[in-house]
C-alpha cells in the first residue's frame, strides 16, 4: 500500500509503527480508499484493488471522481454529484456521511474475460481527523452488497412469477390521501395495463360489478372499524367481459388509533367460480334431459311460490308420469327408452310458457309448475294440449312407439302453501287419473288424502 503523505499531515508518531498501520490497512475486507482533503486519491487497500479489478498505479493521484460517470448512466448508479456532496458534507460536518446504495458497472480486463459486471455497494465517507480536530484525510468506505441486492431481487422476482402464476395482485390504500396504489400484477386481475399506478378509491369502485358494489363498499366501511376486509366479488373489464375477485387486507392505525393504511391481496378466482357453477349445475339438472332435477326445482318452486303469495296470485302443479314406459326399455333396450325420455322433455318444455317451470324427479316422472293462473278451467285446458302433444307417437332407435301420460294436478295456494306438499297431492291425483282411465288428467281432491292408505313401515 502506498499513501502520498499530505502538506499538513500531523507529524505526532503512531503508537505502533506505520509499516504495521499499513499491513492492517491492507487486511481489512471491506474496500477502502483514503482521500485528501481536495478528494484525491491517496491510498487503497487490497480489498477495493480487487473488488473494483483495478490497479494502485491507474488510480493513485486521481481525483475519486474520475471512477464514476457524470451524469449517472441510470437510476441508481453511482454518480460524481452525489458523492462530491456527501464529502463535502464529511469535510465540513467531521462527522461520518452515508451514501445510499449505489449500482456500479465495472469492466473486466481481457484476462479476465472481458465484459462488464454489475456490483452494488453501500458507501460511507468518514473524515479522519489530526491531533487539532482537523480534518486530514477522507476515508471512502463502501460495503459490497451485490450478493444481497441480487437475492433480493431474485426473490422479488420469484414472487411477481409466482403472483402472476396465481393471478394474484397487491394492493396499499392510502386511507389520509385517498390513494390505491396498485401493482402491476392487480392492475391485471382488473383488464388494465399492466404497469403500477395509483388512483382514487372511487376508480376501484367503479370496476366492481355495480349488483354487488354497494354490498363491497359497506364492507370496506366496515373494515375501518373491525381492521379485517375480506370478500369475494365480480369485476367488469373494459372488454365487457366478468370476471370474480376475491381480496383480503389488514388496516393499519396510527398512535391515535386512526385508520391510515389498508394492505391487502386480490386473487382471480374466475376459474374456481366457473368450476363450482359446472358442478352446480351439473348436481341439480337431470344428465339425460337437461333439465332441473328435484333439489333444482324444488330452488327455484320457492322463490315463485314466495313472489306468487305476496302478489296473491294462483299457481298449478302438474305430476307428469309416462304410462307403459318400462317395456320399451325391456323390449327396445335403454337407448331407445333414453330416446323416448329426451323427446318427451322437449316436448313438454316447448308446450309451456318461459314463466313456467319443468323438472324431471324421477325415471318417467316430471314435475311442472304453472305461473299466473286463474283456476281449474284454464289449468284443465293446458293439460288437455299436454295430453295431445305428449300422446303423439315417438320415434326410438328407428322404431315407432306410442305412450299414454297421466297428470295429477295441484293449485296453489288452494291445495298447499309449500312445494312438497303440492307435489305430493298431485302424486295423489295423478295415481287416480291413472286408475280411472290412460292418458287422462285429475285434480286433487281432498278425499284422495283420505282414501290413500299409509305408507308401509320402513324396512328393519
């Protein structure tokens, strides 16, 4: 190690001898350089020699700014401006100035393969100090931290793959301002650009489906009180396209205990929604058909049974059975039957009007539930053209086949205020039109409750 003494060095000896002071000079690993008080370079240690890939001879005498660009090639690099003011500040203050981290871009030597390699240091500049207080010389201390900045941003890289994997997205509300400030993984959940920016909570608002905006925004309100959000909601992109969210966040208050900051996660959960309506959908219709099965029907018989009684309207439901269906299925095989089943569907759906309901309970049974009617007069009419349309021979597997249909009927609210009651006394009438007579319907009467003998015991 060589220093260049300076004008004004103290004379007073060391305690111990210099060739000492420069072995320990040159042993410290963290990279050093001493500068005079015009910031030139008057000593280096081993360290900043080989971690900068450079040589005494090619710095020594120079001023420090020489190493570094002016103006900074990019945002944090380092710069000769903002490190001339930070030993400035050093030389007039005495006191130790710390600089922010700094990228420096170093060139290998052709020996070493060429090339430039990326380093990141935290620098310190302390001013050392004579035997009157004054300062001598400025040390420029700097802390390789390129080995951590790199796992840093490895990480953070990992976790905007993984949130762009998972689709999720973060989120900090500026509760004071008024500001979201969003990522650019969350911008996306929501169709916009992908890139940061920050908005009004208003502009979030607005993106959420407006059937469910009220519900969110009393939820957010609530949030401020309670420190938890969490909900799950339908977003309107720009392309009109809807999508489902569902967020979480924690609010966070200051020493007054006044809401300042929301933080949370928004995750598209699209395809979870998607995959639960397929599974609902396909537990509550019928494979063959398409049609509601009986915990379907019995959904969407309550809430038109509900509107129908506040409205004091009348409704009819009419238990459907296929009569001589299960030889064709003995005779013909079960296509044909599946056949016969389909066709019948389609025809009692067509029959009907878009209010009225159509399910399928069973094998050859099916339920039907007329909105909006006036009484046993017109009630009997619809059935009458049932019977027509469903009495017209069917074609199964290439063969002609003819079937009878029996209806029982029930009025709502005449012969039951709920739909398994309706049900079951129309399951009464329509074994009493398939008693007296095929292809025929049958109102329930209240007799039919009294001359049905009870159900056997259950089974031990």
């Amino acid at each position: 190690m060589t220093i260049m003494p300076a004008p004004d060095q103290a004379t007073s000896g060391p305690l111990i001898p210099a060739p000492d002071y420069r072995r320990v000079f040159d042993a410290l690993p963290t990279p050093c350089l001493i500068l005079d008080r015009r910031f030139n370079i008057v000593g280096a240690n081993d360290a900043y020699l080989l971690q900068t890939l450079t040589r005494l001879p090619e710095i020594l005498g120079r001023p420090i700014f020489d190493l570094f660009p002016a103006p900074p090639v990019a945002a944090g690099a380092a710069d000769g401006a903002s490190l001339r003011a930070s030993l400035e500040r050093a030389l007039v203050s005495r006191q130790p100035d710390p600089m922010p981290m700094q990228r420096y871009t170093l060139r290998r030597p052709p020996e070493q393969g060429g090339g430039f390699e990326e380093r990141y240091w935290s620098p310190l500049n302390v001013p050392m100090l004579d035997e009157w207080g004054e300062v001598a010389y400025l040390l420029h201390r700097v802390e390789n931290v390129t080995e951590i900045v790199l796992q840093l941003r490895n990480s953070e890289q990992t976790l905007r793959l993984a949130q762009q994997i998972g689709r999720i997205g973060t989120f900090k509300w500026d509760i004071v301002r008024n500001e979201v400030h969003w990522s650019p993984e969350i911008a996306a959940l929501y169709g916009l650009p992908v890139e940061p920016f920050k908005d009004a909570l208003s502009k979030w608002c607005d993106l959420i489906h407006p059937d469910e905006r009220p519900a969110i925004e009393a939820l957010v309100g609530e949030a401020l009180q309670s420190g938890i959000f969490e909900a799950e909601w339908r977003v309107i992109w720009p392309d009109g396209s809807v999508h489902w969210i569902a967020g979480r966040a924690e609010v966070h208050r200051d020493d007054a205990g006044r809401p300042h900051t929301m933080l949370g996660v928004n995750i598209d959960i699209t395809d979870r929604k998607t995959a639960e309506e397929m599974t609902r959908q396909v537990a509550l219709h019928d494979p063959l058909t398409g049609l509601p099965n009986r915990a379907l029907l019995g959904e969407f018989a309550e809430h038109l049974l509900a509107t129908l009684r506040r409205r004091r309207r009348k409704a009819a439901l009419l238990f459907i059975d296929l009569d001589r269906f299960k030889p064709i299925n003995d005779t013909y095989g079960h296509d044909a039957g599946d056949a016969v089943l389909k066709d019948f569907a389609k025809r009692l759906t067509h029959r009907l009007r878009g209010e009225d309901l159509v399910g399928r309970i069973g094998g050859d049974e099916f339920v039907t539930i007329l909105a909006h009617v006036h009484g046993e007069h017109d009630v009997g009419a619809i059935a009458s053209h049932l019977l027509d349309d469903l009495g017209r021979p069917y074609l199964a597997c290439g063969v002609e086949v003819a079937l009878a249909t029996s209806i029982g009927i029930s009025l709502f609210p005449r012969d039951g205020n709920d739909v398994d009651t309706l049900i079951r006394r129309a399951d009464m009438a329509m074994y009493e039109a398939k008693r007296l007579q095929c292809n025929a319907y049958r109102f329930f009467r209240p007799e039919l409750d009294l001359d049905r003998p009870p159900p056997p015991p259950p089974a031990n």
